[in-house]
C-alpha cells in the first residue's frame, strides 16, 4: 500500500459542499430557519482550518506544559458545550461538568497512551491531543443527552432514582449502538484514516478497539458521575436539576 495520502484541492473540497446545499434548500422550503445550519458549518469551517495551524505548532512543542494547558482547555470548553441544552443551570452545574469529565477522561486517557499505546514522552502531543479530544467530546455529548432528559423526567414528575436511570440509559444509546454497529454498519474515523494512511486494517482494528472502549468507559463514567454529584431539587418548579 501507499503510505501517503493525496491531499485534497480547495477546488475538488468545494465539491462536497453540494449535499450541504441541499439541506438548506431544504430547510428553505420547509419555512425552517437555516441560520443554525449556516453558522454551524462555517464555524466547523473555520475551527478546523484554524486547528489545522494549531495543530501543526503543538505536535512540535517539546513541552509538557504546554500539552497540559491545551488538555484544560479542552475540559473546560467541552464542559461549558455540555450544559448547552440547560444554559440556565450552568451557574451550579459547571464545576460537576468540569469535575465529571475531568475524572472520567484523564486517567482514561493516560491509561491509554501511557500504558496501551505506550507513548514517549508521555505529553507526546501528537497522540495525547487528539484522543484526548475524542474522549472529551463524547463525554460532553454524553453529559448533554444526560442532563437533557433528567431535565424533563424531573419536570414530569418522576422520582431522582427514575429519572436518573433513564438519563443514564439515554445517555448510553448513542455508545451502545457504536458498539453494535462498529465493522458492520460503520468503519469509524480512526480506522478509516489508518487504511487511507496504508496501515494494515488488523492492525488498525486493534486501535479502533482501544477507541471505542476508551469512549465507552469514560462516557459512561463522566455521565455517572454527573448525575450522582448534580444537585437535588426539592421540587422541578425550584430547580429544573
């Protein structure tokens, strides 16, 4: 195989934009407004471009610290997104965000690149920063389905232990069906980019296991512990968490 990867064109890039129009023409049609649409994919435009610079000076950095500080970075920004769904009770529930993911994903994280992959320097950033941006994300997005349907189970009525449950298993779904669908349905990201880069697929199946019982385990453990430590109300009127 040819380890190398053509690099795309702007010119051939902007081809894959014409899907994109579709949805907004549709959306368009349908009376919906398209200004959510619009700004998310030209802030995921301009983030990317701009991590892509980011990126180019950190995997050359030679300092743990500077790796550190992009990792609080990370958890502080991915804990702030999380609450989105309840911007209202950011103001008692971030630091238990920033304490779930924080405790959930780091030493999940090193567990992997320190003793799986068994990475040197052990801040080596070019393996720390982007798993460690796949754990934290799916975390996030775990903690915001989490709080979302805790939110509505309180306000239904439902007792804390039930409605932690079903936040719980809400929170769950989306990791669950990876699982079961992983090599069957999908090729997830990681694997995809290793067998465009030639790496053997047995070889990038093993790190595709280390990924998805990396996002399991830390997803799952970040949400626990978000719902046990999130405030009790003493009823939904008081407090929506």
């Amino acid at each position: 195989m040819d380890p190398s990867i053509e690099p795309i064109p702007l010119t051939r890039l902007i081809l894959v934009f014409i899907p994109v129009l579709v949805v907004i023409l549709i959306q368009v049609r349908w009376a919906m407004p398209t200004k959510p649409a619009l700004y998310g994919m030209g802030r995921m435009v301009l983030q990317l471009l701009l991590i892509g610079y980011v990126l180019l000076f950190l995997f050359e950095t030679e300092h743990g610290i500077v790796v550190l500080l992009v990792l609080v970075v990370m958890i502080a920004v991915s804990s702030w997104i999380a609450l989105r769904p309840i911007a209202s009770q950011r103001s008692h529930l971030y630091l238990v965000t920033l304490a779930s993911i924080s405790i959930a994903g780091l030493p999940i994280l090193f567990l992997s690149t320190g003793w799986v992959l068994e990475v040197t320097p052990w801040y080596a950033p070019r393996y720390v920063i982007p798993l460690a941006g796949m754990i934290f994300a799916n975390s996030m997005n775990s903690i915001s389905i989490a709080a979302e349907r805790l939110t509505a189970e309180l306000d239904g009525g439902s007792n804390r232990d039930d409605a932690r449950r079903k936040a719980f298993a809400t929170a769950l779904i989306p990791l669950v069906n990876s699982l079961m669908a992983v090599g069957l349905v999908t090729i997830p990201g990681i694997m995809t980019g290793q067998v465009l880069a030639g790496i053997s697929p047995l070889i990038a199946a093993r790190y595709q296991i280390m990924m998805m019982c990396m996002l399991f385990g830390s997803s799952g453990i970040a949400t626990a512990c978000f719902l046990y430590w999130s405030r009790t109300p003493k009823s939904p009127k008081e407090s929506k968490i």
